[in-house]
C-alpha cells in the first residue's frame, strides 16, 4: 500500500472564525490520520522480500515442528497417527508432529538401529538388542519388556509388538481382541500391527494373524511364499516371492490391488496401500482421503512407510518426500527460513506463516488458504483465517457452508482495499482501515465484532469471544464477553500492544483475558486467571506477546522467550535466538532467527621457502573469513602430508610444511553451523645447494691466523641476488664478519669470512667436522653447502725440559 493524505478541512465557528476547541481538534485529528497511514506504510513495507529479515518456524507442545529439510542422511522412517520418526545414520532419532504425549521427542543417543510408530507413542530398537519406548503409555504401550535379545519391533493402537532373537513374538500394552496375546513358537521373521490386528510372517513363507478380524483382516491367506506383511485398518497386505502383491479385508480395497510382480515392498495405512516397484516408483490403491493416494510420481525410492493418515517415500541419498495429513506439521512442517510472520489459531489448531515473498504456508488444516505472494499480513481464527494484500484487501476462508460454525466469517468479508490490519478470533473477525476506524464482521453473540466507533485505532486483536483495539494515545478499548472482566482495562494510555485469549464454543461457559504490552517492556494481564494466565513475569524487557485460552508467551529482548499459565505441553525451548511469537490452546510457534552460513578465506595464496631442514614454518591467514550475522567463529584448516591429516586451529596459525606443494582447507563455524570450504595453496620451495669448500682445510686452534674463509660457489645461472644478510656458520649460527660476491660468466661465487675463535667455540676436536654454510637470495630462498675440516690442538713443544 502506499497510503496518502488529504489537505485538513480547518473548522470554523459560526462567524467563520476559527476557535481554539476547533483548531485543536483538527490538529489532533491530523496527527491521528498521519500517524495511522505511518502504520500502514510500515505493514507495506513489511512485504519487501529480504532475506536477512527472514526466519525459520519451530513449533512445540503438541505441534512439534521443525524444518525437516535440513535433515540429512535419514536411514528409516517411521509414521504413527500424527507424528512422525527419523532415524539418522550416526543411530540418533528425530521425531516431529503432534506431541501431545511426547510421542514425537525421542531418547537421546546415537546407538538405535530401528524405530516404530503407534497411534501415539513410539519404540525404537537399540544396537544391544534392548528396547525402549515413549509417548502415551495409558496401557503399558511404551513400556517395553527388559531384555536385549530383541531383533524387530512394531507399534500400533495402544500395543506393541517385539520379534527376540530366538524367532518367538513379545506383545503388550492393550489387549482388546487378544491383540498383546501373539501366537506361540519360535519361526517368526516379521511383525506388523495395527488398529486392532497383527500379522506375523514364519520362517517358512507363511502368515499368521490375530486380533480384531472385521472383514476377515485378520484371517491370514494360505501359502508359504510371503515375503512381507503390512497390517492396515481395514485390511491387510502381503508380498509374494514372486513380485506379486495380495490384499485380504475391506472388499473396496481388496479389488483395487494392482497386478503385477515386480514389487519390492508394501506399506498400508487406514484405508489406503503403497507398492513400491523395483524401478523405485509407487504405486497407490484404496480409499482416497486428504490426497492419501498421492504418492510422489517417478523413481529414486528405496523405502517407503506408512502411518495412519500420513506417508513418506525415502530416497537413497538419505532425503525423503511425505503426502497425506498434516494436521499437526507431521508431513510437511513450514520449511525454509523465508518467514516474515506466522499466526496460531488457539481454537481451531492450525497455523499459518507468511513467507518474504508475500505467499502462505498453512499446516493444521484442510483448508486450503489463497495462491498469490502479494500478501503481508496473516492471522489464525478458530472456525477460518485472514490474509491482507499488499493493495489493502481482505481474503478470509475456512467455514463458509452454512453449518451452526458458520457465522458469515467467510461470506461477509468486507469487500474493500483501505485496510491495513487484520485479526480473526474463533468466529468473528476485524479489520483496521488506513483511516484508523475498525469494522467486524462474524458471529456477534457477545457483541464481540461490533467495535467501538472512532478513527484512532493503531492495533486490533480478537479472541473467542471479545475484542481489544490500541488507540493512538496508548490507551486499549475492549468489548464483547466481559464474564471474567477481560473487557475491563485497566486505566492507562502506555500500553504498546495488546493480545487476547478466550474459550472454545461460543455458547459453552464463556471464558478468556486479555494483556498488554506497556512502554517500558512491561506486561499487564487482566479477565480469566484460572491456570495463572493472569499472572505475567516481572521484567520491562519484553517486546511482543501472544495468548491462548490458558497460557500466554512473551518475547524477550534478548531474544528468549518465556511462558506462564498452563505450560504443561507449552514450555518454550530454550535460546536467545527468536524474531515473533504465536500460541495456540497446547502449543506455540516462533520464527527463529535464520543463521546465514559464515564465509571462510583462507587468504592468499603463499610461496615460501625452506632450508635445510626440509621444512618452513607458515603462519596461516583465515582473517578475512566473516559470519554475517557478527558471531563469534571457530577455525579449523585441514591439510595431508604423507598420507596423514593434519589439522591446526585458530585464526592465523603456525604451522611447519614440508618442501613442497599444500592445499590447506579452512572450514569455519559461527557455532550453528560449518561454512563451504575455502582452500590456500602454500608452495615451500627447497634451498639452492652450493659447492662450499673451507680454507683452512685443518684447523688449529692455537694457530694465529683469526678468520675461517668459506667459498661458495653457487650453481650456475643464479645471478647476483645475494639477500643483504650474513651467510651463517653451523653449527653455532654463527654470523660471517664480511663476504664478498664476485661474478665470474654465469657462476657467482660469494667469500665469507667468519671468527675463528667463535667457531672453535662451538666444534669439538675431531678429523672430520661437518660445516654447513647457509645464506638467502633476495627472493629468500636459501643457500646451503656443506664442506668437512679437521680440528686440531697441536702437542706442546718441550723447551728445557717443560712442556710448553
């Protein structure tokens, strides 16, 4: 939107004067329109795309979301009724979807070889043969027995299922048609369960079942050449040695099954079946529901699994591709760190976020929310939801069937382009127009969609049952059900934001309260305080709010978020890193701040030099390596010397390589995550060898003479590029007095003397001592020659009889 101003209409009296009431109003009234088309300026820029504003989505408590994207190197699948498992190659698991139980926040560990889903709660099998459970454990589901000499294991609706070593079956949890009472015997290779029934596959081919028989599921086929089993709700399916599939239940089913024999695996879900064939496509057959008979198109799958409603097909390379329900983010959770905005419905249970490129991303409902990507702003009602363009429109859907939910929340959406804000509560829903008037529309029992008149709103919310505005003076106006006095504000002009929280149905024992933010990053609360919703943290460091019915969340400045109320599924994770905050009745929601992956440069390229030892010290350069986001990094470079890897850390380390051509890596991580690497190429060059010879040859330290000549001759075509350094005796690094460089043609021969009583400081007596004579060129590569002389002490000669 691009919102403009009217020249101001000045009011005059009778005698077309103007008077100091008059003008003062206008003025107000000037400032107040200003003021609300700054607002809306603001919500249209908040359309601009820019990925540095941009997020990740979490969810927690029932709704557990993630971005499973970024899962890699995922080995097996697991779906239940509303969550889902991973199970990852290092043996550590993931789970997301609903969480309800906890059937989605596995074990920690990385020693799990196998994993299974129920209806809500989850097993998985450890390396040392045990197993472990969690999640709902009403019949003892997630409980397992002790042992470690289990080899598979099943879940299903309230039991659970364990193949041990010797080929005998475990069950417990539920026994409701004698589904925990598994057959006797010692020949079983596989197990599947279900709703009410399961099915074990025997050593010899054959298929045993048991439990709830409805249709005849349980009622196992004849023949010994199965080779894999899957028990649906309905139903039951089996693969032949042969490639050929059979089902046996719900006759719908039943005589959809495809032909064929060239089948590979078999997975089954309420009403509907998976095949996968040995091209590593799917095939689909049974009861449609909710885009159940979808499966992705084309080949690369490896495996495919199947929960209640919900299914994944995963690819050899670790990735993996979902279909079906959704209803808790356990197919597809917003993926990507594109966020701009999101918004929870308390009653309703689905969530919406709002991408930098103006599109909506919707999980929790059936409801398919409008294409486009010129939106800017979103909110989560009960029974349906809204979306504001970037022109200033409405787009609103959900309920709109004319059913007792149906309150014209859909059909009386205003049909215009001056708003500039939106909110929607359980049936009702508002609108801020750009002349900071509000209009409702929706179920008005309480009076809840029909605002107060005036043009000096800034900010709207809406709950269940009653409403809150933000007036430019900081002052809030609430009305609609005030049976817990959360229309009774309280009496002040410095609240900065509001947020409301309310009950389910509009005819069953009317409940909610209400809260504002205050100026100085304080939190007041008012109405229903039944769960200690009402009782905010102290603090002045808050900046943005959300409520539900019983709980309520709070954005901190640091970026931690904090909660109070009935936090039994909705205790926030811990962190410093989140942008915006929605609640839902059992769980929240949070834009996370994206980390933009740091920079690694390893510098420039180095040549150096190295001398007789073979190798050069080299101090590494990793400064210019940067993380956009300012945090503080780590260092790791990585090279190979022999076949060895050799690592270093540290921004510009030391580091001795031998003579020759390195590639060095540098990786650095700004705590979150490992850039792309970033390569140097240190080139160590070896010394130029000399033909040096020693005058004297012998040398006798009592002799008079007080100089040590070394001539060096070195190899021809290397010009006079002696480095202006003293050529140095070993050992002893001992420092020429004086040489000289004379050039004669194409050899260059340099004369260096050194003090003879240093060096004989350094040598022992002895017919053979090694001298090395080492120098520099200009380029600084290094001169060395060795050359070998006798040290001598002469006898004493006897004068007179005295040894002299």
């Amino acid at each position: 939107m691009h919102p403009t101003t009217q020249p101001s209409r000045i009011l005059k009296d009778r005698n077309n004067t103007l008077t100091e009431k008059s003008m003062k109003e206008e003025i107000m009234n000037t400032k107040t329109k200003v003021f609300i088309l700054l607002i809306a300026l603001v919500i249209s820029l908040a359309s601009v795309s820019s990925s540095a504003i941009a997020d990740s989505v979490i969810g927690w408590g029932d709704r557990k979301v993630f971005d499973i994207s970024k899962l890699e190197n995922i080995v097996q699948l697991a779906t239940g009724r509303y969550h889902s498992l991973a199970l990852k190659s290092d043996g550590s698991i993931v789970g997301w979807g609903s969480n309800f139980y906890g059937e989605s926040t596995p074990p920690d560990g990385n020693d799990f070889i196998a994993i299974a889903a129920g209806e809500d709660h989850s097993l998985a099998l450890k390396s040392d043969g045990s197993v472990v459970g969690w999640g709902n454990n009403t019949d003892g589901q997630a409980t397992p027995p002790a042992g470690n000499n289990f080899t598979a294991i099943a879940a299903g609706w309230e039991n659970s299922l364990a193949l041990k070593s010797d080929g005998s079956i475990v069950a417990w949890g539920d026994n409701h048609y004698g589904k925990a009472t598994p057959p006797t015997g010692n020949d079983f290779v596989a197990i599947a369960t279900t709703w009410h029934h399961c099915l074990a596959l025997k050593a010899d081919g054959s298929i045993v079942g048991w439990g709830q028989n409805t249709f005849g599921k349980a009622t196992a086929p004849p023949g010994n050449n199965y080779v894999a089993i899957a028990a649906g709700g309905f139903h039951s399916v089996a693969l032949r040695s042969d490639g050929a599939i059979l089902t046996w239940g719900l006759s719908t089913i039943v005589n959809s099954t495809p032909a064929g024999n060239d089948y590979v695996a078999i997975a089954t879900g309420d009403l509907c079946c998976f095949a996968l064939k040995s091209d590593g496509s799917i095939v689909a057959w049974g009861i449609t529901s909710g885009g159940q008979l979808d499966p992705p198109t084309g080949g690369g799958f490896v495996d495919i699994t199947s929960g209640m409603y919900h299914f994944f097909a995963l690819r050899s390379d670790g990735s993996f591709v979902g279909w079906g329900s959704n209803f808790y983010g356990e197919t597809t959770p917003p993926t990507g760190n594109d966020f701009i905005a999101i918004s929870a419905s308390d009653a309703g249970g689905h969530c919406l976020a709002l991408r930098s490129d103006g599109s909506i991303f919707q999980w929790g409902s059936s409801y398919t929310p409008p294409e486009g990507n010129n939106f800017i702003a979103i909110d989560a009602g009960g029974a349906h939801s809204l979306a504001l363009r970037s022109d200033g429109s409405i787009v609103a859907w959900g309920i709109n069937d004319g059913s007792s939910f149906d309150y014209g929340q859909i059909s009386d959406t205003p049909d215009s382009n001056d708003f500039i804000a939106i909110a929607a509560g359980e049936f009702h829903s508002l609108a801020l127009k750009s002349d900071g008037s509000i209009v409702g529309w929706g179920c008005n029992i309480y009076g809840q969609s029909a605002p107060p008149d005036g043009n000096d709103f800034t900010s709207i919310t809406a709950a269940s049952m009653h409403s809150l505005a933000l007036r430019v003076d900081g002052s809030v106006v609430a009305w609609g059900d005030n049976s817990h006095g959360q229309c009774t504000v309280p009496d002040a002009n410095n609240f900065t934001a509001i947020a409301a929280g309310g009950g389910y149905l509009p005819f069953r024992n009317p409940r909610g309260h209400s809260l504002a933010l205050k100026s100085d990053g304080s939190i007041i609360c008012w109405g229903q305080n039944n769960a200690g919703q009402g009782n905010p943290p102290a603090g002045n460091d808050f900046v943005a709010i959300a409520a539900a019915e019983y709980h309520c969340l709070a954005l901190k400045s640091d970026g931690s978020i904090t909660a109070w109320g009935n936090t039994w599924w909705n205790n926030p994770p811990e962190g410093n890193n989140f942008t915006a905050i929605a609640t839902g009745n059992h769980y929240g929601i949070a834009l996370v701040k994206s980390n933009i992956p740091p920079i690694a440069d390893a510098g420039k390229d180095q040549t150096v030099y190295a001398c007789v030892e073979g190798a050069a010290e080299v101090k590494l350069d990793g400064s210019r390596s940067y993380d956009a986001d300012g945090d503080e990094l780590t260092y790791l470079w990585s090279w190979i010397v022999d076949s060895n890897e050799m690592t270093a850390t540290g921004v510009d380390p030391n580091v001795l390589l031998p003579i020759g051509e390195h590639t060095i890596e540098l990786v650095v991580n700004d705590g979150s995550e490992d850039s792309e690497p970033n390569e140097v190429v240190i080139t160590v060059i070896g010394p130029v060898e000399a033909d040096v010879h020693i005058v004297p040859r012998t040398i006798n330290r009592r002799s008079r003479a007080k100089r040590i000549m070394a001539i060096i001759r070195l190899p021809e075509g290397i010009k006079h590029d002696i480095a202006d350094e003293p050529f140095v005796l070993e050992p002893g690094g001992i420092e020429a007095i004086w040489d000289r460089v004379i050039g004669r043609g194409n050899q260059v021969i340099v004369f260096a003397l050194f003090d003879k009583d240093e060096v004989m400081a350094e040598l022992p007596n002895s017919p053979g001592v090694e001298l090395i004579i080492i120098g520099k060129l200009e380029s600084g590569q290094c001169i060395y020659g060795t050359d070998t002389v006798r040290i001598v002490r002469p006898r004493r000669r006897r004068v007179r009889g005295l040894r002299l």
